[in-house]
C-alpha cells in the first residue's frame, strides 16, 4: 500500500514538472502561438470548423453552425471553465473589455467546456458576461472539433470563416486586440 501511494505521489508530482516546464519553458511573441501546450487540430489559415452548443445565457443555441452564420462578421471564440485558475482570472478583465467595446466589429462567443451548467451560470453573473455562451459539458466541441486540450484558449477567425489566430492561455484585453488586427482590410 505504502509503495502504491508513493508511486502516485511521484507520477503526480512528474507529471506537475512536466507541465509546469512546457508552460514555463516557451515563450512566443507571436499572436498565433503562445505556448508549447498548442497541440490542437484546428489549425490557422484553415476553415473554422463549425458547431451548435445548448444555450448557457440564451435560449437556443450558440456557436458556429454554419458558415454562412457569420453574416461577413468576425469572430471570437473564447474557450473557458468555471474551475479553471487562468480563466478566473483572465475572464474580469476580457468580459469588461469586450462589454466596453473591444471586440465591437466581431461576434463573440463563450465556450463553456467541461463545466455544469449551474457553475457556468454563476461565473457568467460573477463575471458580468454579456457575449453568448454554450455548454460543452462533454468537450465534444472543445477537444472534438477543435482538438484542444485544455482551457482557456481564444480563437480568432475572420469574416470568411478562416482562422487568423489561436492563442493559448489566458487571454488579456491586449491580445484580444491584437487578435482582432488580423481582420482588418490591411492584413
């Protein structure tokens, strides 16, 4: 028994080096990939892959269903969880500079992967989320569809449904800005 415990005890703490070294050990300046964990398969330059996910905040569904769903718009596909560390403490400040106006010329919408419903709800209230949010309490969508393995993670996709840019990690007002500069007419 003694020797199961340390056993798991050990791979538990290999397996917290591990992650703490890829998350540590890259650092990017670049707006498409900002960290080492960036295994999906959805991949820039390509077809955003489309989805309908239950309605957290809105009756209905919410996602991408179709391309033509766009309407020539961008958009902003936030991935997120209630108990994810990064995502509280990214979601205060990208919710209030989305509300604020950010990401004006852009559809925005919240991906609520491997969640309850009832912990979405709460953290949509605590942190004033006024973009639509779907549930992806299975994560068909967030490591089916797109292949991520973790969240939080940011999509950015243009009007004509191509990808522009992913970001990997906590997304902060500045890169949502930066982001969003891949759709503009100059790029």
């Amino acid at each position: 028994m003694r020797a199961l415990v340390f056993g798991l005890v050990v791979s538990a703490v290999v397996f917290l080096i591990g992650v703490a070294s890829l998350l540590l050990g890259h650092h990017s300046s670049s707006s498409t990939v900002t960290t080492s964990l960036a295994t999906s398969s959805v991949k820039v330059g390509q077809q955003v892959p489309t989805f309908a996910l239950p309605g957290v905040n809105e009756s209905g569904s919410v996602g991408i269903p179709t391309l033509a769903s766009l309407h020539h718009e961008p958009a902003v596909l936030v991935f997120f969880a209630s108990w994810c560390g990064p995502c509280k403490a990214e979601m205060p400040k990208l919710s209030a500079a989305i509300a604020s106006g950010a990401a004006r010329r852009a559809s925005v919408i919240g991906i609520a992967a491997y969640d309850h419903t009832a912990n979405t709800q709460a953290f949509i209230v605590h942190n004033n989320i006024t973009f639509p949010v779907g549930s992806d309490a299975a994560g068909q969508v967030t490591s089916g569809e797109f292949g991520f393995p973790a969240v939080p993670e940011t999509v950015f996709v243009n009007a004509q449904g191509v990808v522009t840019s992913i970001h990997f990690g906590a997304t902060s007002p500045a890169l949502l800005r930066e982001g969003l500069l891949a759709h503009s007419p100059s790029n």
